[in-house]
C-alpha cells in the first residue's frame, strides 16, 4: 500500500525557519538517496501522521509529490520527536525502488501462552523488533511468533523465527527473541543486579572519601 504526500520545497535551512513552520502545522523534512541532491521540504503534519499510521506504520511506502518535478517514492526514517510532546520535528525520506531491497525494523509479536508458564516460569522477552532485508512491497507488518512450545528453560532465537519468502533476518541466529526462566532464576538475577549496583555505589562513594582525605592533607 502506498500513501500520497505533498511535500512543499524551497523551505529555509536553519532552527528558526523549523520552529515558524512548525507554528504553522507543517514539518521539515529532507529528501535523500542514491543519485540524489538531498531537497529540503516541508510537509503537513496530520498528513505525515496519517501516513505512518497506516498498517504499515513507520515502514508505509509514501509517494513524495513536489511542484514541478515527478512524485518521489519514500520511506520515513531518521524520525525525530518532541522529547515531551511526541509530536514529530522532523524526518528524513530515503528515496526507494520498488525492485531493490531495503533494511528496515520490523516488530515481532509474541502470541500463545508459553508451557513454562503454565509451569510457573517467568518469560523475558529479549527483543521487540528485528531488522529484515526485503523488497518494499514485502515488508511484513510485524513477525508472529508463538510460543505456546516453549518450556521453562527454553529459549527462542533470531533462527527460530518464521520463515517468509523474500524476507532474510539481519543479526546473529544465535541472538535470543524471547527466553522462558524459572522463577527462582529471575529473582537471583535480580538479586545479583542489585547487589552490583550496591558495589559500584559503594565503590564510588569510597572512591570520594579517598579524593577528600588526599584533599585535607594537602
């Protein structure tokens, strides 16, 4: 699915021409890619909200058009947001083909309720996204992994994740997605990371009362 955006260009560079288009409701933005000048624009900001709302989300394919010159084909990235707010500031567009393939983050969804649970383990999940390669017409939604299987002990990794065609997962197969831990595993760990976080206070602490006693006996 492709989505259709106006991008206005001719906006002046600079923080102070930013916050008076954003007064005004619209974003800065730059358009990039391979055998491009990068072009500053400015697009609308509930248009640009909509758009990356799609199912698609971040990763929705959105049809740049400038006056005066053919309709760019994009990809949000390098999304900047207010840090109170969450309103958008800015955001780079790299310029895609449809036959070539591109890196993106792609959530993963974890369905099922787990064996280990059901035993009374505890499940830790690892990571909440991975980055894939794939043609911009085959980027999946989100990556659906049941864990239903999954024992206490058990652990799921990048290279037990689904198969799709056209899709290949970018890290190491032996990085772990989701882990299934007895619960007396979970509050040792916890225990432990209390007890270091204990000893690099005191460590620290120590570390000052050395500093003011060299201090004094100067």
């Amino acid at each position: 699915m492709e989505v259709t955006l106006r991008a206005e260009t001719g906006r002046e560079p600079g923080s102070r021409s930013s916050r008076r288009l954003r007064r005004t409701g619209m974003v800065p933005a730059v358009i990039y890619g391979r055998d491009l000048e990068p072009i500053s624009v400015a697009v609308d900001a509930h248009d640009l909200y909509l758009a990356l709302h799609t199912d698609a989300g971040v990763n929705a394919l959105i049809n740049l058009e400038t006056e005066g010159a053919d309709a760019q084909l994009t990809m949000a990235r390098e999304v900047q947001r207010h840090p109170v707010r969450g309103d958008i500031t800015h955001v780079d567009f790299l310029k895609i083909s449809l036959t070539e393939k591109t890196q993106v983050e792609v959530a993963i969804e974890i369905t099922g309720e787990s064996v280990g649970v059901k035993e009374g383990g505890i499940v830790e999940t690892i990571r909440n996204s991975i980055h894939v390669e794939a043609l911009p017409t085959g980027i999946p939604q989100s990556i659906v992994v049941d864990i239903s299987e999954l024992a206490i002990g058990d652990t799921l990794r990048i290279g037990d994740l689904p198969a799709m065609d056209g899709v290949e997962y970018l890290g190491d197969e032996d990085d772990p997605v989701v882990i299934v831990v007895a619960p007396a595993a979970a509050e040792v760990e916890a225990v432990e990371e209390e007890l270091e976080e204990g000893a690099e206070e005191e460590g620290a602490e120590a570390e000052d009362s050395e500093e003011a006693d060299a201090s004094a006996d100067e």
